[in-house]
C-alpha cells in the first residue's frame, strides 16, 4: 500500500477556527508516524487544467484561476492561491487512483476536499472534484462509494448520465447539501447508475453495516467494477460535530475492510473528504491503513452509542426501491 501526499497542501486555510483546517492533516500525519504507517509516502504527479476540463466546465477553470478572496457560500472563501491548491489536492488523488489501477492500494491524504463541486459549482469547502478528475484520468470501469456523511452532490452531478462509473453514496438524510434523494437515480445512460442511500439521523454501526451487507455489496457485485474508489469522509464518527451519524472508528474500519475484500487484485483507492474532529478523523486513517497492511490499530473513539431503532427498517425500504432496479 501507498499513501499519496505533498505537505504544501497544509497551506489551504480558510480563515482561523474553520473545521476544514490544516490541522486535519497534521493530525492525521503524527497519527500515522505513531502507528507506524507512514512509510511508503509518495509525492504527487501535477495535473494539468486539461485533466480538469474533462470534469468540470471552462467558466468553472475560470472562476477558480480568477481567486479574488470571495466567499462562495458562508464557509467557503475561494483565495488567489486556491487554484494551485485545489490542483496539488486533486493531483494527489490522481496519483493514487492510478497507483490503484496497476494494483497498489492507496490513500490519498489530501485537502481541500472534492465531493461537493460539481461541473460547474463549487462550496461546501471543496473547489474541483479530486475524486471525480481521478477516476476520469484512471480510465477504468470504476465504483466510487461516498462514505463522507454529507451527499456527494458534486461527484453526482459530474457522473448522473454516466454507466461506466457507479456512485453509491450513503449519506444523513435531510441534511447539508440537502440533497441525495433514493428516487434521484442517475439519467439517459447513467439510469440507476447513481445509488443514493440516505439515512435517518442518529444511524450507526449497526445500520451501516446492515446497508453495507444489504445493498452497497449487493449492487458492487452486479455491477462489476474494475477499480473500486472511497470517497472517505469521516464525519459520521460520533466524535464529528457536523452530524448527527454515530459510527464508532471501528465501525468506519469495518465498512473500508469489506470494501478492500470486494476490491480486485489491490485495485482501490481511499480518497479523503470530510473529517472534522482531528483524532478521530486521524484514527480512522490509521485503522484503514492497517487493514490494508493486514493488521489493526487499537481505537481510542470506539464508544457504541444508541442507535435511531429506525434505521433497520429505513434500510429495508432502501433494498425494496433497489432490489426492482439491481436484481438484488
Ligand atoms: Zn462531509
């Protein structure tokens, strides 16, 4: 395994006492050191403005080059310096989805995130799709699972008419972007192709397994990818202040490790997203990791809080709208 980082992605800031800090990074790096899983660190390779504009429209490159300290919604300020940035970010998840594809697992320790800017918008912390300009540059028959807690309205806006790329984001429901409806299923081509799975809130371990058991393994099968990419937010760990999901570390491990087990020869790729709370967003990294090396970290954030008792049966209604479409 691999981990794909550069440490000039430490200069995005957006203003002191934002969630979406460098010290998300740092954290996680001193976590990693400590367990003893920062050994194979690679550099990324530069993408250019053309690897961008098979994702994203020109007006979008535009607006991004152009800076200008704005605020594209009240958390989210895009400076003269965001466009390198955000392309050093996206680099670093393009180098690791194609180390994924010659068969080395990877994570890509970057920032800022990718999953909410779409074709053409940006906010929600994030500027260019990482994940999305990936997967596009990988070329593969790909499966993006999005297991940030928000809804990956970027990378479905970019995908939505798409049936070589699979999305199945699972995500709180009625919740910021406020999107990610199970009937929203993708269009033309890309029918069913989009697989959203929103949760009620106060949802856990427990209904996360069963949605990863029940459906997300299910359709990844049917499907058939290549290359499998996790679009990794961490901010459904109960720790997280930005919802109200309450996965325990090991609980976000499991989820990874069943992921690993359906991935062909090595050929996935960890990308994070979200993740707030440092330590615990730290942890999680560190316990993918292990599993990718086939060992396992000793969590710290590992409490099992009560779950939304409605979770199971939101999860059977799930399979019920999915099971017509997938043959599941
Ligand atoms: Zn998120």
């Amino acid at each position: 395994m691999a981990i794909v980082y550069h440490k000039k992605l430490l200069a995005h800031t957006q203003w002191e006492g934002h969630p979406e800090s460098p010290f998300r990074l740092k954290t996680l790096k001193k976590k990693l050191m400590q367990e003893g899983l920062w050994g194979d660190v690679i550099p990324p390779v530069m993408i250019k403005d053309d690897d961008v504009l098979k994702v994203h429209t020109a007006e979008h490159l535009k607006r991004l080059k152009a800076g200008g300290n704005v605020f594209l919604d009240p958390d989210t300020l895009l400076r003269d310096e965001t466009y390198g940035l955000a392309m050093l970010s996206a680099s670093v998840a393009v180098t690791a989805v194609k180390l994924a594809k010659n068969g080395v697992p990877t994570f890509a320790v970057t920032r800022p995130p990718g999953h909410h800017a779409g074709k053409d918008f940006m906010g929600g912390f994030c500027y260019l799709n990482n994940i999305s300009i990936a997967v596009e540059a990988a070329g593969a028959r790909t499966a993006i699972v999005d297991l940030d807690v928000h809804h990956g309205n970027g990378t479905e806006n970019i995908f939505y008419g798409r049936d070589d790329v699979l999305l199945i984001d699972v995500h709180e429901d009625n919740h910021y972007p406020y999107t990610g409806k199970k009937e929203d299923r993708g269009c033309g081509a890309g029918e069913n192709y989009t697989v959203n799975l929103p949760l009620p809130s106060g949802c856990g371990n427990n209904t996360y397994k069963m949605v990863m058991n029940d459906i997300i393994i299910p359709i990844l099968r049917k499907f058939g990818p290549e290359l499998i990419v996790v679009s990794l937010g961490v901010d459904g760990h109960y720790c997280d202040q930005h919802s109200n999901i309450s996965l325990n570390t090991q609980g976000y491990v499991e989820l990874c490790k069943q992921l690993i087990g359906e991935s062909k020869d090595g050929k996935i790729a960890f990308v994070l997203e979200g993740g707030y709370h440092l330590r615990a967003t730290a942890e999680v990294a560190a316990g993918v990791l292990a599993a990718l090396e086939g060992r396992e970290i000793k969590p710290e954030y590992n409490e099992e809080r009560p779950e939304n008792s409605n979770g199971p049966r939101a999860v059977r209604k799930l399979k019920e709208f999915f099971a017509e479409r997938w043959g599941i």
